[in-house]
C-alpha cells in the first residue's frame, strides 16, 4: 500500500504541530522518521493514524484520499500503529488483548476464539514470532508487551505499520529479534514507518529517512544518499555537541548502602543484594530488562518492601520507610515510566514541576500555595531543559513523550538531593535532550551527589559509569570498574529472558 501525505497541517490552538509537511510511504519499504522531541513525527502519524484530525492536507492511499475521524476507521483501511505507551489491558490474556474490538464471532453470537488462536498461531509463525496467548499481559515484560502489540496489527492484517519508539526500553537481543520482524514485514511488501531517536538503528534497518525539524519537515531521501553524521545535524540544526569526558575524581563517603537486600520478584527472589554509592560516583546498573532491575529500584524508593536485609541512606535505615519520608531525607526518583509514576497527566505543567516541592517556603504564602512562584520555578524548568511546550499552564498530557521525560528530569534534578536514582533517564528523548541530561547527571556527580544510574541502553551505562554492575537472575553478576568496561565484557554477564518471544512459535 503506497501512502501519500499532501500538505499536512496540525495545529493546538496558536501552536502549529505540523506545518504543510507531504511525504510519500512506499510498500515494501521501512520509513524512518527522526527528529527533536516536540519536532511533529508522533503528531503527523498519529494524524495518518486518525487520533488527530488535521487542519488541513490530504491522505491517499493508492492513489485514493482518504479522511477518517477515529483509528477504527484507519485500521480497517489497513492502517495500524504501535504507541510508544502500549495499549494493553494487563488484566486480560494475550489472546484477548489482540481479539479486543476485532472479535471473530460465531452464529450463535459467541466468539471463537479456537478459530482465533489457529489464525493467529499461523500469522505469526510465518514471521517468527511466538508468545504463549494465554498468558496474562500484567505478568508480561517491556519487550513481550511490544510483541503483543506487533501481533494486534498482525492479526487485523495492517498493511501500513506505524511504530513509536519501538526500540526505546528494548534489551539488543529484542531489538535484533524486532527488526527480524519488521524485515519479514517489509518482504512481504508491507510499509513500516519508525519514529526514532537512535540513529545507529536508522542507518541499521531504514530503506528512507525523514527528518522533521519544529514542525516542519527538512528532508526526505534515501538511506543510500545520507549519512548518520548529516542525519545529525538536521535535527540538531547545527554542529553536534563534542563527546563529554567524565573527569576522574576521588568518591567520598558512602551514601546509599544496601546489605543482604532480598525481593520478592516476579519470577522468583531477587537478591541478596549488597553494594553502596558514594559521593561524587555514578554507580551504572545493566542488565536484560527482566532480571531483577525493577523490584531492586522499587525497594529502594519505597514502593515494594523487601523481605530481608538493610538499605541504608546518609546513615539512616530506609528499608521500611514509606516514600516520602526516604525523599525527605535525600532522595530524587526518575522513574522509568513518566506516565504513571512520573506525572500526573491532566494536571499542569506548573503542579507536576512543583510536585514534592509544596511544603517549601518559597512556593507557599501562609496556608496557601504561591502560584506565582510555582508558576515561575516551571517556567525555569521549561527554559533551562529546553521543554517545549505552550507554558506552565498547560496540561502536561499535551507534550509530547520526549519532553515528559525532560519535565520529569528536570524536577528530580532540580530537588537537589545527595541521592539521584535515574531508571532509563533518556528514554525516548533526541540526540540534544541526551547529551543536555547525561551532562546534567555527571554535573551532579562532579558537586559531589551520589546518582545510582539503572538503563537498557549500555552505551549510556558506559559513558556515565565510574562503577558497572550487572545484574542476571536477580543477583549481581559482575563489578566492572569503568576503565575496564567494554561491551563484549558486559554483554557475557547478561542474558536475555525475553528474547525467546520472537525465536520460535511456542
């Protein structure tokens, strides 16, 4: 299915999303789309997909226009979209997740879901993939909720597959099995379009690349005819920033300490657990997502209660402490997920800047909370982190996923504390945010704050970490100092839980 976009144009009240942008999708081809976070690539798909009806352009398929007022709509015309937030229902099984709003039903007026099963069973193992389908999503990792996804738009036989930020929280070992997929897709003569920051995939899998700079779309050619260092520059719209060095210094005294820490998980116990953190360190956590990374943080900010052991902050037993009173004492929090943890969505920018921050004098006149200065303090958040978004007033649901994730960076940052847990800190952001957030991390360690940094993405793991440990099966595997790091030596102490989704039927 060849889709063509004629003079698209989105616009949020005085703010133009997307400005005039055309653009041709051919089949049989992966269609890169990059830019900065709030650059328009999420709106104009989500536009194409029929969530957001724009102000004007058009949208032929095959040469046919095409205008639809609801996604319904766009997937029976064959179109179908992955979100970079999933849209699954965790209560339900895989195979009722897929069959929601599509259910096959019988005469009797019963669905069918044996007849389900089989077609689907087929699909799939036709491309490699395999997932048991009764199996309930909330038990389900990152990377086998991505595979749910993936087969919803196989199973109503999508012919145009759109996917935001596929690969943001996927180990390398999905991300290989992914674009296994995708590439199985693509020979079958299906279009995919990836919206994307991480070029090294672009230049990896994409047959064409667009690039969208404030809406506006600046180029749109061949993979064969850019490089990845071009590619750069256009959605920077200037020079790169330099490679950041970490200054080598001395860590001070231990500020979290963790002893004999065990954690129900949910494949089993994680831990004992023992290490610390200390003033002036990056302390880096890899690991396939999966093993134990999750209940570890969890237990740390007083989300989970662990069975045994001790954690300790600035001398202070913390382990059965409730959230607050551990951010009390010293500690930020930069959750992986910033739309359920990170944010509250339909408050405003100015209440999820200052959230945490109420007590504080300076944002309170009497009883009451001071407005203004909250208002003023999230306008320097917005500046100083480059957010793009209409003001302090707006609802934070209205930007974009990569300037969520900076709201809630720089609000963490901002408190200032001796301890920062960072948990996939750059997930879905673009080259600039990056490189601002990784400088902002080490800035934090260079003033002498302790910051226990916990990612999929080990390149980041590797240019921020004075100390690696690798977590496998919910213990540590390894300690690497960071001058004897290296990926090859990372990637022997971990393995891959997941992956097996996308290797063989079941």
């Amino acid at each position: 299915m060849r889709v063509t976009l004629s003079g698209i144009t989105v616009r949020f009240g005085t703010v133009t999303a997307v400005d005039d942008v055309s653009l041709t999708i051919e089949p049989g081809e992966i269609h890169a789309i990059v830019g900065e976070n709030g650059a328009g690539k999420s709106t104009l798909m989500n536009a194409l997909f029929g969530l957001i009806e724009p102000q004007a352009g058009t949208i032929t398929l095959d040469g046919e226009p095409h205008r639809w007022a609801s996604p319904q709509k766009a997937i029976q015309a064959g179109v179908g979209m992955v979100h970079q937030h999933f849209m699954l229902q965790d209560s339900m099984s895989v195979l009722e997740n897929i069959l929601l709003c599509s259910e096959p039903v019988g005469p009797l007026g019963f669905v069918n879901f044996s007849a389900a099963r089989k077609s689907l069973e087929e699909r799939a193992k036709g491309h490699g993939i395999a997932l048991p389908l009764g199996r309930r999503v909330g038990t389900l990792s990152v990377g086998e909720k991505q595979v749910v996804e993936i087969l919803k738009l196989l199973y109503r036989d999508a012919r145009l597959l759109i996917l935001d930020e596929p690969t943001s929280v996927l180990t390398p070992q999905e991300k290989d099995r992914l674009f296994a997929v995708l590439r199985s897709f693509r020979a079958e003569g299906r279009a995919i379009v990836l919206i994307t920051h991480k070029l090294d995939e672009v230049m990896e899998i994409a047959d064409r690349v667009s690039v969208m700079r404030a809406g506006k779309l600046v180029s749109s050619e061949p993979l064969a005819a850019n490089t990845k260092e071009r590619i750069a520059r256009e959605i920077v719209g200037g020079e790169l920033p330099p490679v950041r060095k970490r200054k080598k210094r001395e860590p001070g005294d231990v500020v979290l300490s963790l002893d004999s820490l065990e954690i129900a998980g949910r494949g089993g116990a994680v831990g004992p657990l023992s290490f610390s953190v200390r003033r002036g360190e990056i302390v880096g956590i890899a690991g396939v997502s999966g093993n134990g990374q999750t209940e570890l943080v969890e237990a740390l900010v007083g989300l989970r209660r662990p069975h045994s052991g001790s954690a300790t902050l600035l001398g202070n037993r913390v382990e059965t402490l409730d959230v607050e009173t551990r951010r009390h004492i010293g500690m930020s929090y930069i959750p992986e997920d910033r739309q359920r943890m990170g944010l509250a969505l339909a408050a405003s920018v100015s209440d999820n800047a200052n959230a945490g921050r109420e007590d504080r004098a300076a944002f309170t006149r009497g009883p009451f909370l001071d407005r203004k200065a909250m208002a003023d303090f999230a306008r320097s958040l917005i500046e100083r982190f480059r957010i793009r978004v209409a003001g302090p007033s707006a609802a934070a649901s209205t930007m974009s996923g990569g300037n969520k994730q900076k709201l809630v960076v720089g609000r963490e940052l901002a408190r200032n504390t001796p301890l920062v847990i960072a948990e996939n800190p750059t997930w879905g952001v673009d080259i600039g945010a990056i490189d601002f957030i990784h400088g902002e991390l080490m800035r934090m360690r260079d003033e002498g704050h302790a910051v226990l940094l916990v990612s999929t993405e080990l390149d980041e793991i590797l240019a921020l970490s004075d100390r690696i440990l690798v977590m496998f099966e919910g213990r540590i595997a390894g300690v690497i100092p960071a001058e004897e790091a290296d990926r090859e030596r990372i990637g022997d102490l971990m393995t891959s839980r997941a992956v097996e989704a996308l290797a063989e039927v079941a």
